[in-house]
C-alpha cells in the first residue's frame, strides 16, 4: 500500500489491514458482479489489483497475497466469539465480556491452529508451506488486530453472515439506480479460493 493510504487510514483510526481488507471485498464484489468479456484478460485477482492501483495507487505486492489468510483470520474470530458467547458493546462498538468467569478458553496459538485444520478440511489441496510460522503468523495478526477481527465477524444475528455481506447489500441497493452491479449474493471469502 502507498504511504498516503496508509496514512489516511491511520488519521481515520483503523487499522490498515482490516480497511484493505473491507476495500478488497467491495471490489472482488463489483468485479464479480460484471464478468469480464475477454477470457484472455486479467483474472478476478488480478482486475482487483488493477482497481486498487488506479483508485488508490497501491500495487500487486512481492510474495505471497496479504488477504491469503482473511478466511483464517475471521474464523478464528468467529470460534474467540462462539467459545465466549454473546458479547456486551464498548462505546466504539467493540465487543467485551465482562460478566464471563475465566474459562479456559483456545489461546490464539490453539485458534490459528484450529482455522488452519478447517482451511485443509475445506480444501484438502490446500498446504501451508511452514505450518508452526503460519501459525506464528496468524496468531500476530490476529493479537494485533483482535478489535477490529471481532467486530469484522459478529452480527447478532448468526456468525455466518457478518459486516462485509451487510455493507456489500447496503451498497447494492445504493448502486442500483447508478447502473453499478454488486454480487453481494455469497459471503466474498467462503469462494473456491476462501472455503473457510
């Protein structure tokens, strides 16, 4: 991502990953929603990068993808929320229990390693190339992010469909009259490529 991105983002108060991520997901539902008509152009990913360059100059990185591990990121949300029940909001909208005796519940280590075996169950073609610094990995981002992984995941209505389906149906119907097409239709990170 470019410098100014990033610090418009962090003037905002978010952090960058979970707003690039929520920036993908509009897109990849935009893109989706108009099919390309030359098979031999650009895929799904890679129309994606190319939106992301134009609209806010940031690039296709080096190395693997950065949102690789989004499906696993929110799943292990999901579980830290379904191992501690129905939360209570803080005055910014995060999520806190306060009422809840210390249980033992999964470390993040033992979420990352949870949402890695769901990702393989999911996909059995699926292979990390260095499980333990995957699980490093994930448990970093998830310890770093944790407010804004909860709050990406839960909606009082059930774990499964969370904020990005919701904003990605406000934005259809806002859409609409201007001719832009959404494909709000199926959760954006449960795909072939995000089966988790």
């Amino acid at each position: 991502m470019s410098n100014t991105f990033n610090e418009r983002i962090e003037i905002s108060g978010f952090r960058p990953e979970a707003v690039e991520a929520i920036v993908d997901v509009l897109l990849m539902a935009i893109i989706r929603a108009h099919p390309k008509q030359n098979a031999s152009k650009n895929s799904d990913r890679g129309r994606l990068v190319v939106a992301k360059t134009a609209l806010f100059d940031i690039g296709r990185s080096k190395g693997p993808r950065k949102h690789d591990d989004v499906p696993e990121l929110m799943y292990m949300a999901e579980t830290y929320i379904s191992e501690r029940g129905e939360p209570e909001f803080g005055s910014d909208y995060t999520l806190h229990w306060p009422n809840k005796e210390d249980k033992s519940y999964s470390s993040e280590t033992q979420l990352a390693r949870k949402a890695m075996a769901a990702r393989i169950k999911a996909n059995p073609e699926h292979k990390y190339h260095d499980e333990e610094k995957k699980v490093r990995n994930l448990q970093q981002k998830f310890h770093k992010n944790i407010e804004d992984w909860l709050k990406i995941t839960y909606n009082q209505g059930s774990l499964s469909t969370n904020v990005f389906q919701m904003k990605l149906c406000e934005l259809e119907e806002l859409f609409a009259p201007l001719g832009i097409k959404i494909d709000a239709t199926a959760n954006p990170f449960r795909t072939p490529n995000y089966p988790i």
